[in-house]
C-alpha cells in the first residue's frame, strides 16, 4: 500500500492528471479523458479536487494517484451514494455526459471529500481480465516446450482472476483455446496467433497480494468494478464474466508481499510440474530492494530447475518507452528471457512476435 508523500507539489500533480487524461484519451475513455481536464483546471484554481489530493501531490506517476482517485469516486457511483453523479456514468446506466458528471462531482467533492480517504491511500485493484489474451500464449508456450501441467504463482495478484485463465475461451479463427461455454470469450484480438493448439494442464493456481481482493464477495466485487472506467462496457462485460468464473474455480490468493511469498514457494524445486511465476502491471509498485529480491528469488530458484522441475517467469509490464506493453518469458533450465508480445495496456490488441 502506498502512503501520502508527505511533500505539496501542485505542478508534479498536474503533470501526472494530464498524463493520465492522455492515456485515457489514448486507451478510448473519453469520458475520463474530459473529467480529468475538468480535475486539472479545478486543482490550478485551488479547488476541491486540490483540498483532496493535496496531500498525495508529491507522488510520482506510477503511485497511480489519479486512478486511485477516479476509482474512489466510481466506487460511490457503483454502491448508491451518489445518486446525482450516478446519472451521468454509463457504468450504471447513465448517459455519460462527462461535463455534467463534472458539476456533480464537484459538488460531491465539497460536501463528502473526505468519504474518498480510505481509498486513495490504496492502489488500484484493477486486475484487468483482457491481459490473460496476451499472458495466455506465454502459459500456452511453456506448457507446450515443457509438456507438464503448470503449475501458477502470481505476484500481485489482486483477486487472482489471471490464475483462471484456462477457463477462459480465446478464439483465432482457425485455432482456439479454453471453454467454449465460458462467459469471458475473446475474439480476433490478435495479430499472429499463439500455440492454441498447444495442450496445457493447470495442476495449481496460487497467488499473494499486500492487499488481496475476494472476487467472490460483493465487497469484492464493487472493488473490482470501480476500477473499471465507466464508459468502457467491454471491460466491464470481461469483468463480469471473470467474476463468474472466480465463483466456482478456486485459486488461493495470501495477504503477503512478493519477495517473501516467492521465498516460500520456491524454496524447493517441485517435480511434475512446470513452476510459473507470472505478474502484470505490478513491478512500478514493488520498491527499488523488493523488485531486486523478487528478481534475486526467481534466478536463484531458476539455477535449481530441472528438466523435471522447470520454472518460468512470465511478465506483461511496460516497454521501455511505455508506448505498450510486453510479454517476456524467461525459462530455466537455460535461463533465456524471450519476446513473445506487444500488447496494449488493458490487454487489446495483442502483436504475437513468438515463432
């Protein structure tokens, strides 16, 4: 859980809403993209969206402070107590004027600011379904290279909806790959196709999280939907089909963090299966010495891999130059770090670069 910096620095707080009114723009929410240039012209004019987040002004980009913040609003929106905001957000039927969602939420913010503190001072807990369509040919390659069941530790796993990927439906055209009956189904996101043909096995879904969240409980769930942005009805159908599924595929998510989490499950080589260590858009929110000890863990239970105890590390994290995001799969034995996608940020489309 990040905390308040502690530091007041107006113009870095702006600089990061305009970021994120961008990557909104970019990643087709209008609707966020407007409200936020609203949220930047009332923090320069000293308004209540300044009273709110003034104290998290200090925080860099990646501490999400804009997300954690339309995520708190979203989440009044979803459980009734903001009914006036409520008629301007397409997520509860709402006709997604986002001027007019502005003025409410200003008057929001002057009356209930403060009912927004218990959830800034948390990141966001998006665990964006769409990312398995990229993850998914990574398992797929392993299973395939390997030929034994996987065996899946997630790192920042949220409410661990990645860890059910296999009861997920992906569809190519020619080739497909999960349950056809299953409510998350993804169609002709891909340019290149993964191995769907490979054949994999799940023998062990696990996962840790500082901050984990139960998919199946209403608590949950209202956590989870307000992180997704309102006006974006596909991700909230992904969501809602995951949700489905969490409530009858189990997976065990521990309240830990990830370097002593992964200290614990790799201490030992596992025969039988192929160990799998997996995460998606989590390392900006591992400190500099833990990124280190989780990278330190996996390389050096890498070196104790064998032929019948292989471990993998699969990654969806940013490029280099943040234009998207990248599937990396390093494998021991040998230890070789590959390619496999590019993918945008909420996981479509997907570019297969893998042969």
């Amino acid at each position: 859980m990040r905390v308040p910096s502690g530091s007041v620095d107006r113009a870095n707080l702006v600089a990061c809403l305009q970021r994120q009114a961008r990557g909104c723009g970019l990643l087709g929410s209008p609707f966020y993209e407007t409200v936020l240039g609203h949220l930047i012209g009332d923090v320069v004019a000293d308004g209540p969206t300044w009273d709110v987040l003034q104290q998290y002004s200090g925080e860099p980009f990646d501490a999400a402070v804009a997300l954690r913040f339309l995520g708190a609003v979203h989440r009044l929106v979803l459980d009734g107590r903001a009914p006036a905001l409520a008629r301007h957000y397409p997520s509860v039927g709402g006709d997604g004027d986002p001027d007019a969602a502005w003025a409410n939420l200003r008057a929001l913010l002057l009356s209930h600011g403060a009912a927004l503190a218990a959830y800034l001072e948390r990141p966001p807990q998006t665990n964006e379904v769409a990312r398995t369509a990229a993850l998914v040919g990574g398992f797929l390659t392993l299973a395939r290279e390997r030929a034994l069941p996987l065996r899946l530790l997630e790192i920042g796993a949220s409410a661990g909806l990645h860890l059910r990927f296999d009861r997920y439906r992906y569809d190519a055209g020619d080739l497909a790959f999960g349950d056809p009956a299953s409510p998350v189904h993804f169609v002709g996101l891909w340019d290149g196709t993964p191995p769907f043909d490979a054949t994999c096995t799940v023998a062990f879904r696990a996962g840790c999280d500082v901050d984990p969240v139960d998919p199946t409980t209403e608590e949950g769930r209202l956590t989870l939907t307000s992180y997704v942005w309102p006006d974006q009805k596909e991700r909230l159908a992904d969501l809602g089909g995951a949700l489905e599924v969490a409530a009858r595929v189990p997976a065990n998510i521990a309240r830990a963090a990830a370097p002593e989490w992964l200290g614990q499950n790799l201490a030992q080589p596992m025969t039988g299966v192929a160990t799998v260590v997996f995460h998606s858009i989590v390392w900006q929110y591992l400190s500099a010495a833990d990124r280190e000890r989780v990278r330190r863990t996996i390389e050096e239970a890498g070196i104790r891999a064998t032929a019948g105890a292989p471990l993998a590390w699969l990654r969806f994290e940013p490029s280099a130059d943040r234009a998207c995001a990248e599937v990396r799969l390093r494998s021991w034995p040998g230890g070789e770090d590959r390619l496999l996608a590019r993918a945008g940020y909420h996981g479509r489309p997907v570019q297969w670069l893998a042969a």
